[in-house]
C-alpha cells in the first residue's frame, strides 16, 4: 500500500521478484521466454540488488541453480519457461532433489483464452 492506503498495482512478475527479494534470493538462473517476460524485466529494474545469470540450455539452470545452493548453502534459483523449457531442466532438478539441494524451480505457464 502507499501512503494513501490506496492497494498498489503491480504485474505478477512485479510480485514474484518482490517475493524472491523478501526472501533474500540475489541470484537467478534462466532462459528468457516470452512467457517470463513479465518476470524478467521486474528482475531487469532491480540491477542492484538481485543478478540474472543467461545459461544457454535449460539443463543449465537447473544445474546451476543445484551447484548455486550446495556451494552457498543458499537457495539455488531457475527459471524456464512451460513445456520443453522445464522438460530440458528435469536432469538439474532431479538430481537437486536426489541430493536434498534447496532448489526452487520458477515456470510460468502458457497463456489460455
């Protein structure tokens, strides 16, 4: 709320990133795609205080994001898109999960009428 306790608008990825900050992430790991857009350019205006890191496979991030929280003892963070973007980052997460690695995995999900 702002000073006017008037309810502030903001987009969903607006939201996320204000939830990743609160919770102390600092680092994310992803692959832009249109479904994420909204989530990117939230992260985008917030160059200082949190980092996107642009893998070039989704398996990347999802591995990245395993090795982030083992080294860290932080909260390894990934995004993909739906579909073929989480399809490719399955290996990362399964071995993140296998291993109890503090991973979480961020998709959106395609647009439906």
């Amino acid at each position: 709320m702002n000073g006017n306790y008037e309810p502030m608008e903001m987009t969903g990825g607006q939201a996320l990133v204000a939830q990743l900050l609160e919770e102390g992430v600092t680092d994310i790991f992803g692959i832009p795609g249109i479904q994420l857009d909204w989530a990117v350019d939230a992260i985008r205006s917030h160059p200082d205080r949190i980092r996107y890191i642009m893998p070039r496979h989704e398996q990347a991030t999802s591995y990245m994001a395993d090795g982030y929280a083992r080294t860290t003892g932080r909260e390894g963070v990934f995004m993909v898109v739906p579909g073929p973007g989480v399809l490719n980052a399955l290996s990362g997460l399964a071995t993140a999960y296998a291993c109890s690695s503090r991973v979480l995995c961020i998709s959106a999900r395609s647009p439906r009428p």
